[in-house]
C-alpha cells in the first residue's frame, strides 16, 4: 500500500508546487516508508510513498511508459496481475516484474475499460503529458481512498485528506453543512462528499476526468444495477471464498491474518492456514471487560488451526493517541470508535508482517448483523398497536442501561430495537436506512447550524426493490461499507505501515452474495445461512454456536471518565460553532447518572469537538506512526 499524491497548478512560481507536492507526502510517509518518489513536470507534481509487497527492487513510483508520455501513481494491490500481464504480453514489452507496471500498460492500452479485468484494490492518477488530462480512478468496494479537490485551473488529489490540504492550502476550508448533518446522523458522510464543500472524493468503482478548463467527470466502471437473481450453491461460495483468499496471499513479504475468534476471521484464516507456504501468523486484540474480550475464542480457534498467535490486551488510550488518529489520518469527524482497537491489532501485526487478512464484508454480503434481525422482527412489531409500542417503549425508557456489550445483555438489545423502531414511526425511513446516532430533532437541538441538511443516498438497484432486507445490505455494501469500515480499516492499519486485505470483499464473491435474494441468507431468524452452509465443514461447530459480538470499544466506561471530560472541555471553547455545549452537557449528564448509554454519541461529538478545534492542521503536520502505548499485556 501507499500514500499518494498529484497537483496541476500553473503558478509562475514552479517551485511552490515542487514544496507542496514533497510536503503532502511528507504528511502521510507511514503509509509508504519503504521508499518516497516524486516527478515535477512544467505544471505538474506527482509523489509517492511506497510500502513495497510486490516487485520490491522494481516497482517505484510514479512510473512512466518508455516514451514518458503518460506517468502513474497508484496506491493498491492487483491480485490477478500476473495473468493479466501474459494476456498483455503480446502488445507490451514488461520492464519490472510489478504489478504497477501491468496497471500502467492495461490503462494506455484499453482505457478506463481495462479496470473491469482487474481484481483487486487501488486508487490511481494517470497523467497524459500530451494531452493534458488526468484520470483517476477507484476499486469496486472502495478500499483505497482517493480525496480531490478541483477548480478551473488547479487540481490535486491525495489519499488522505490532511495531506490534501498540504497541496493547495491557500484555499478557504468551508464546511458543509449537509456533510455535518450525515455524519451527526450517521457517523459517515455520504459516498463522494467530505466534511469540507469544495472537497469530494473519487466514488468506489468510478473513474474521475480532469483536464484544464474543464470540469470534473465521474463515471462508473463497475456497479451492482446489473446483479440479476442467480442461485448459488454452497460449493460456489466455498470455490470462490477459497480463490479469494488464495489470491490474497499474493505477495513477496510475509502475510498473517488478524483473529478476533468470530466467524467471518476464523474462516479466512482457516483457508489462509492450508493455502500457507509458512505458518500462518494470527494476531488479535482483547479487552478488561469481560463482555467486549474476544481474546479467549481467538486463542480457542489459533489451536484448532495451528497458527502462531499473539494477543495483547487494549487499554484506554490517551486523548492524544485518538485525536492523532481521527484528526491526522481521517481528517474529519468519524463516529465508529472501533477505529482504536483496528489501530492497535495493526500495530500489533505491523511488528511482524507487512500485510494481514480480515474477515471485513462478511455481514454486509451474507446478512450477519443484527440489525438485519432487527428488521425482521420490526415487520411484526410494527403490526401491533401503536399504544402497545409507545407503553413498550416507555417501559423499556425507564430502566438503567447496563454499560456492557448488547451481545451479553439482552436489555440492551431491547432497548436498542426500541429506538430504532420509535425512530422509524416518527421520522419514516428517507435516505439511508441504518442505525441513526442522532436523530433528526436532537440534530436541530445539538446543532442548529445543520438542522434539516443531508445528502440523498445513492440509488438502489432495481432488483432489490420489494425485498427490505436485500435493500439494507446493498445500501450498507453502497454507504455503510465504503464510507465507514473501509476508511476505519484503511487509516488504522496504514497508521502503521500494515496493508490490510479483505477477501470477502473479492468483487466476484459480492456479486455472489448480493444476486442472492434474502430469503437465501436467512434461515428463521438467523442471518448468515449460506455462508454458514457454504463453509460449515473449516470450522469445529462451538464456532457456529457463538453469538456474534463485533470489534466494539467500552465507551460507556471511558465517558464516565476521563473522556467526558475531555468532551466538555473541548465542547466549551468558544470557537466552537456547531455544538450546543448545554446540549452536549445534559447528555454527558444523562450517561454519568447511568440512566441511559450515550457512549457511541459521546464518541462522535468528541470528535466533532476536536475537528472544529483546529487540531486537524496540528496532527496533519505530524507524520510519524501513531505510537501504541496502550496495548499492554504479554504477548500469547
């Protein structure tokens, strides 16, 4: 993996841009501390920081065809390279035995087009030096980021969004407001748009068109309106599942897995294990709470396959170690605080391997999370009278909410279908149809600046139109997918140097999935069926029994703390524009009397507070790793 980085900007002043184009590296150097790279043309400034997995004596960048027409930076990994690279042998003479050298050529040689026979994941700026036009372009999923930033004579574009605002920095950063209002909403902007108005980002499976004068053009190479229904059988997922993993373990340096003891890792690294030419190494991250800790599953599951495991134990990290992360790599608010344990299992990797395997896209493709449960039994809870829901409800309301994980406390479970379902009947389902953090009237509350903004989602795709369930899981594979877990996994392990692939997440094995209708995922009320019979035989059945726990953070705890009063500090400064701090007060109030667990909502305006701070800039100029002092324990 990489970070990389381009700038057009005609200024009289050549080696403004020279300056700019070095220092936006500079910004994001952990993701590519194997070698830094960079082309200065008349107007136009290319760089790259390289982690080296493929070709590592040959494949520098940018890189240039022969004749120095057309230059390439590319951040990403081209699984089948090696036989797109024979198919492509017969019209180009192969100088590195990279698989940048095999984009470079498939780009000049069949355009945009070409991208539909890679497999893999990238982000890329090709530059044509006779033409004048820029084309960038996304993998299907969205894996690898690629933020821009575009005006009738400048353009630059960077993987991280701090290391964007290296390139043009004289720009005024205005937010938007509609961007402010989803990510209180949801946690994420929606897909193409950034906490700032004049900055977007490449869509997943979208090529990007600039030239000077002219204005930005996306189109998309790849999308899931073409899905028709087709019936698999459990051997397809297993032949494709295995051929994703297997592709995965491409590479010239050492691939381990991490292992939380859930389903989704276990399977891979099952596949991972007997596909090995090495013992494959296992890593995970556990917790002092009994019910966040997963570490005991894992070591369980490393014995039955025969991996090399190691496990430390997650502590509450300092302040500044979050904010480093949230505002340094991510660049804007982000309301998934599993971010910080993803960090400190790729921390832990990084000390062994280069790149590690997940089991991320597994619930959005076969149905896994709850709240696709949720939705089933919303269909009949919805039915009963409206009196008997409201009395439920304020029954539910009343009671102390435990601070435990909701896969132990069914209390919890209760009391978050509550809200869900009151939140449905009040506000109706418009947009995207996922947990909410806020609602719409405690947004106008909390922040009246953004009350009533919000972006559309994007459009589903016919076919799943009529089944609510296949709707939720393409519009999590849409949103959910690209705009949360991908940049939570992308940041947190190239904060350490770690690539970080994702089988599950094999464009063929989506299609799979998602041509499925949702009947075939679900089995009464259990989600997963076809996966579970798919791949039932790689894993000992004490796996299949466990309940599904998630990478969750005991943020209940740490805001009854230190955190929330970290949040109120930051809450009061007075440039603070967006947040109430009396709002924000009541609700660290409301958490620390224990009437209800604010602690995800709390997350997320932490992080509100300390974007708006201005601590973005302070944490963008700092480019080494983020240190890991908070994993504590001996290694297992």
């Amino acid at each position: 993996m990489c970070g990389i980085s381009f700038l057009y900007d005609p200024s009289p002043v050549p080696e403004r841009g020279s300056v700019r184009s070095r220092s936006a590296i500079a910004a994001m150097a952990y993701r590519g501390p194997d070698e830094i790279g960079f082309h200065d043309g008349d107007t136009w400034y290319m760089g790259q920081a390289r982690l080296a997995i493929i070709g590592l004596v040959d494949g520098q960048q940018p890189m240039a065809d022969p004749s120095g027409r057309w230059w390439l930076t590319y951040n990403g990994e081209v699984y089948n390279y090696k036989e797109v690279r024979a198919e492509l042998g017969a019209r180009w003479t192969f100088r590195t035995q990279s698989d940048t050298e095999v984009v470079l050529a498939g780009l000049i040689l069949e355009g945009a087009s070409f991208l539909r026979r890679l497999n893999g994941m990238w982000a890329l700026a090709l530059w044509d030096t006779c033409e004048r036009t820029l084309l960038l372009a996304r993998d299907r999923l969205g894996k690898k980021p690629l933020y821009f930033q575009a005006g009738p004579t400048q353009f630059a574009c960077a993987s991280e969004l701090p290391a964007l605002q290296k390139l043009l920095p004289a720009r005024q950063r205005r937010v938007d407001r509609d961007s402010m209002a989803d990510i209180l909403r949801y946690g994420f902007a929606m897909p193409g748009r950034t906490v700032q108005e004049d900055v977007g980002e490449v869509l997943p499976g979208h090529v990007l068109h600039w030239s000077p004068g002219r204005a930005v053009e996306q189109a998309s190479y790849w999308s899931l309106s073409t899905l028709v229904a087709a019936p698999a059988t459990g051997h397809d997922v297993l032949e494709l599942l295995t051929s994703a993993v297997k592709y995965r373990l491409v590479a010239d340096v050492e691939v381990g897995a991490f292992l939380s003891g859930g389903i989704d890792s276990s399977l891979v690294s099952a596949i991972a294990a007997r596909h090995c030419d090495h013992p494959l190494r296992t890593f995970s991250i556990g917790f002092s709470e009994a019910s966040f800790d997963e570490t005991a599953h894992a070591r369980r599951m490393a014995e039955y396959l025969g991996t090399r495991h190691e496990s430390q134990v997650f502590a509450a990290p300092e302040v500044a170690h979050m904010a480093r992360l949230v505002v340094g790599h991510i660049g804007m608010p982000f309301g998934d605080a599993s971010l910080l344990p993803t960090a400190a299992v790729s921390a832990l990797a990084a000390g062994r391997v280069k790149v590690a395997l997940s089991g991320d896209g597994a619930d959005e493709l076969f149905a896994g999370y709850q709240r696709y449960l949720g939705r089933l039994l919303l269909r009949w809870y919805s039915r009963l009278p409206i009196g008997l829901q409201k009395t439920a409800e304020r029954l539910l309301g009343a009671l102390p909410e435990p601070l435990h994980h909701h896969s132990s406390s069914y209390l919890k479970k209760a009391k978050l279908f509550a809200r869900s379902a009151a939140l449905s009947r009040h506000e109706g389902e418009t947009g995207y149809v996922a947990p909410r953090i806020f609602s719409d009237a405690e947004i106008a509350r909390l922040a009246p600046d953004v009350a009533g903004r919000g972006h559309r989602t994007p459009a589903l795709p016919e076919r799943a139109n009529g089944d609510d369930l296949l709707q939720m899981m393409m519009r999590d594979a849409l949103v959910y997918l690209p705009q949360d877990i991908l940049v939570k996994t992308d940041r947190a392990s190239m904060a350490y140097s770690l690539e970080q692939r994702s089988p599950f997440l094999d464009y063929r094995l989506v299609e799979l999935a998602l041509s499925q209708d949702s009947g075939r995922h679900f089995r009464g009320l259990r989600g997963k069926a076809l996966l579970r019979e798919s791949v039932r035989a790689l894993a000992p059945s004490w796996l299949w029994r466990r309940r599904k726990q998630g990478f969750a953070v005991p943020l209940g705890t740490w805001f009854r703390g230190e955190m929330g009063d970290a949040l109120l500090r930051e809450s009061r400064r007075a440039e603070q524009w967006l947040l109430d701090p009396a709002h924000v007060t009541r609700l660290v109030e409301e958490h620390r009397k224990g009437d209800v667990d604010h602690g995800q909502r709390l997350w997320l305006l932490w992080t509100c507070a300390i974007w708006q701070t201005g601590l973005q800039e302070t944490a963008a100029a700092q480019a080494e790793p983020v240190p890991a002092p908070y994993l504590s324990g001996n290694r297992a």
